[in-house]
C-alpha cells in the first residue's frame, strides 16, 4: 500500500510505502528488499523514485519515498522498492 503523507513541520509531501513482513517473508523477499533499500539510499536521479528515510514494526516495513503524483498507483503498489 502507498499512502500520500504530509510532514507536519516542513510541509512536503512524501508517499510511504507500507509492505507486510509476513508477505515478503513467505515469497522469500526479507533479503532482496534489505539489499534494495542500501542501494535506493545511494541513488540519486530524477527518473529514480528517493528513497529518504525506512523504519518498520512488529509487521511491515515502510519506506518515506517521493510523491510522484504521475506514477500511477497500481505500478507504486506492485513495486517493492
């Protein structure tokens, strides 16, 4: 799930990325997205959608990434990183 977010201080829109545990560690996918997320920290390209910050609970982990108001949602959905 993407959910449009705003900061409360700074006021810039980010979309957060939410993806369950569970889910990726049945598909076998705790490995490849802890890869993904140290390599999304050192890209920086306009085509590449930021990543800014991670953090994750008991049961998902959520990514803070840019809001890109013209990607559709059904593509930031599927995408795991």
């Amino acid at each position: 799930m993407v959910t449009k977010v705003q900061h409360k201080k700074s006021q810039v829109i980010y979309a957060i990325k939410q993806m369950d545990k569970k889910r990726l560690k049945n598909s076998g996918m705790i490995e490849q997205i802890t890869t993904e997320i140290k390599i999304m920290y050192s890209l920086n390209h306009e085509n590449i959608v930021k990543l800014f910050n991670h953090f994750e609970d008991d049961t998902n982990v959520y990514l803070i990434i840019d809001y890109a108001p013209g990607v559709p949602r059904i593509y930031l959905k599927n995408l795991y990183i």
